[in-house]
C-alpha cells in the first residue's frame, strides 16, 4: 500500500498522540511525590530480599585462612547454599533428578536469584562504589528507593588492581586507586598511548541512564549525567552491581544480571546476557541504545 502524503501526516499524528500520552501518564505523579512513595516503601522490599536471602544462602562471614585476593581481602569459604530442612548433601547427591523433582528437594539456593526489587529493576551499586564515585566526581549513584542487597564480606576486593596484558612489568597500573574521569589521565598518561589513553576515557565517561539521569523518573535524588562503563565494571573487573537484563519481557521474567569482569575480553568470541553478540562493538551499541534504558525505545 502506497502511504500519501496526507496517510503520512495521519499516522505521524498518531505517534504523537501515542508519546503524548505517555509522558502525560508519567508526569501524573510529580518527583517529591514519587520520592516520598518509594521512599516510605523503601523498608518492605528490602525486608523481603533480606528474607529471601537468608532462607536461601548462609551470608555468615567465614573467611579463609589460606586464600585472599590481590590486594589482601580473605576468599569467604564453605557452602552457602542451603538444604532443604533434614537433607544432606550426600542424600541429594544420591537421588535421580526426576526424584529430586518429585520430591521438592532442590535447593531454593541454585534457583536464579531475583533483583532486590524486581519489579522495580534497575542498576543498584554496593556502598564503596557509591562513597569513592562521590569523593572523586560529585557524583552520588545512591538509589533513594533502594539499597545493595548482599553483604560486603561476599563482594570482590575494592578497588581491584589493574594489570596490563601488554605491561605485565608494570603490576597493578591502577596504584590502589579507583579509576575515575577525575583521575584515569594522571593514572595512565605515561602507560598508555593516546588511541588507548582515549578508549579509557570513553569507559570513565558518564552517559545517561535511567536511574540515574536528568528527567523526573530518576530514581537519584540529584539529576545526574548518568553512569560510566566502570562505575559497573569498577578497573575493569566487577564490584558486583546489578540490574536486570534488558532484552527480555514480561519484565517479572528478566534476570537479575552481576557484573562479569572484564578480564579476558580481550579473548572472547561472544558477548551479552544471550552470548548472541559477535563484537564488544555490537555490545557496547546494544547497551546504549537499550540495555540503559531498560530496553523502552520510549526513554532511549
């Protein structure tokens, strides 16, 4: 079917109206209306995943005696997941699928573990990230509407090293320091070269995103810019942030999403939450044309 110039301006119309009407149904509740509602249910849903949390997993802090992290931080050791009441590892481990099945045994533990506010969703940072961002850049990722659900003694050293795969010589590059816009010139002016020197750049550099960015459905109290590559992938590892995987709907069948490293990418084939990319170049395009905007071509 041939669309006329006079088809076209209807149908422009059309999608007018449609935006319209989006962004009068979310203008209908104004910002310190909306903090002071998420606010007040701020203390259920933390509850809730702090419960869930502790039916599924032991979070007590036993730390090894014989294996730290880098930079000193103990390894947590022993099982954590736990047992169905009155099972034992060796009884499960003796039982056929179906049986176990049949039987409701497999630990609640190995099930995906949801977001700490599901329906909400979002990037949510542990607490170190969030006070070093705000002592360097200004920059406050703090959610008013939720906090990090897992304990400190379970996360990765912070902040981690940083060691050059073409500098090896060199040890941890990153001087103990999380790397930030404010200080990854001064780190490695000396160690990388400029094209290189430019790609960190572009890794420090906030861009918006929807939690944390300048319109009134930020869940920040302050309107930001919005986050940087490694505000997640802190020196280019993981501080174990989270979100939920934008590429799949209905949202309560999204995944809670960590943070993998980025140590090795340098050698992988594939990439993103379906390993379905070909390129860091498709991923990085991805993540910000949608991924940042929980996938709503709306907000992006």
């Amino acid at each position: 079917m041939t669309c006329t110039p006079g088809r076209k301006a209807v149908v422009v119309a059309g999608l007018l109206v449609a935006v319209g009407a989006v962004t009068r149904a979310a203008a209908d509740e104004d910002f310190p209306s909306l903090v002071k509602r998420l606010q007040s249910q701020k203390p259920e849903f933390a509850k809730r995943q702090q419960d869930l949390l502790q039916t599924r997993y032991d979070l007590s802090d036993r730390p090894a005696k014989d294996a730290t992290m880098a930079r000193g931080k103990p390894v947590q050791e022993g099982v954590r997941a736990r047992l169905p009441k009155g099972a034992t590892w060796d009884e499960l481990a003796a039982m056929l699928p179906d049986e176990i099945k049949a039987k409701d045994m497999w630990p609640a533990g190995f099930y995906p573990l949801p977001h700490p506010h599901q329906e909400a969703g979002g990037m949510v940072f542990p607490k170190p990230l969030i006070d070093e961002t705000k002592k360097q850049t200004g920059r406050d990722l703090t959610r008013f509407d939720l906090d990090f659900d897992l304990p400190q003694h379970l996360l990765p050293e912070f902040p981690a090293p940083i060691y050059l795969t073409t500098r090896p010589d060199l040890g941890d590059v990153s001087r103990g320091q999380l790397v930030t816009l404010a200080n990854f010139n001064e780190l490695f002016k000396d160690v990388l070269n400029p094209k290189q020197l430019e790609g960190l750049r572009l890794l420090v550099t906030p861009f918006p995103q929807a939690q944390f960015n300048a319109t009134e459905d930020r869940r920040a109290l302050t309107a930001y810019q919005g986050v940087a590559c490694f505000d997640c992938h802190a020196n280019g590892h993981t501080n174990a942030a989270t979100h939920t995987v934008g590429d799949i709907r209905p949202n309560e069948h999204r995944h809670r999403i960590d943070t993998p490293s980025l140590r090795g990418v340098n050698i992988q084939r594939l990439f993103g939450s379906q390993r379905a990319m070909k390129s860091v170049e498709d991923f990085t395009e991805f993540e910000q044309r949608a991924a940042y905007f929980d996938g709503d071509p709306v907000q992006a």
